[in-house]
C-alpha cells in the first residue's frame, strides 16, 4: 500500500492551492492508498491533517491564503515532536 505525507510551507504563496489540490486528489484516489496527509513544522514539531477525513478535506477546500492553511493545521492538525 502507498502512503502520501506531503510537505507544506505555508510561507510559499501557493500553500492554499497545493493543499486544496492534495484534498481533492484524496477524495478522487484516496480509496486506493494507504494515507493521504499534508504536514507542517511548526518550531520542531511536525503537525498533520489526514486528507482521507472527509470532513478535514471540506475544510481544506475552502482555504485561501496561508493564513487559512495555518489554522487548519492548528485546529484540526496531529503532532508528533520529530525527535519522538
């Protein structure tokens, strides 16, 4: 089985549209991968969103800019410290 773990910086100006992109690619392909996920690090901490939650890929649909992109991450996110 595949797994998606795709990096994001949510500085870069295309962050909004990347993310959107990866959901909507979740919902279409999802079913035949293992784990679809957008991850951030926040200091030295690794923040995640599963993309193959259907409610977290509605929300990842509606982001705009990267301030959007940051709060998904911060209200929906997982995080595992990188040195865990």
């Amino acid at each position: 089985m595949i797994d998606i773990v795709d990096p994001h910086n949510p500085a870069l100006g295309d962050s909004a549209a990347k993310l959107r992109g990866l959901a909507d690619y979740a919902g279409l392909h999802g079913g035949s991968l293992g784990r679809i996920e957008a991850a951030i690090m926040v200091g030295e901490v690794l923040v995640r969103i599963n993309l193959m939650d259907e409610n977290i890929r509605t929300e990842a649909f509606k982001v705009v800019t990267s301030a959007d992109v940051e709060a998904i991450f911060r209200e929906r996110g997982t995080s595992k410290r990188e040195d865990a």
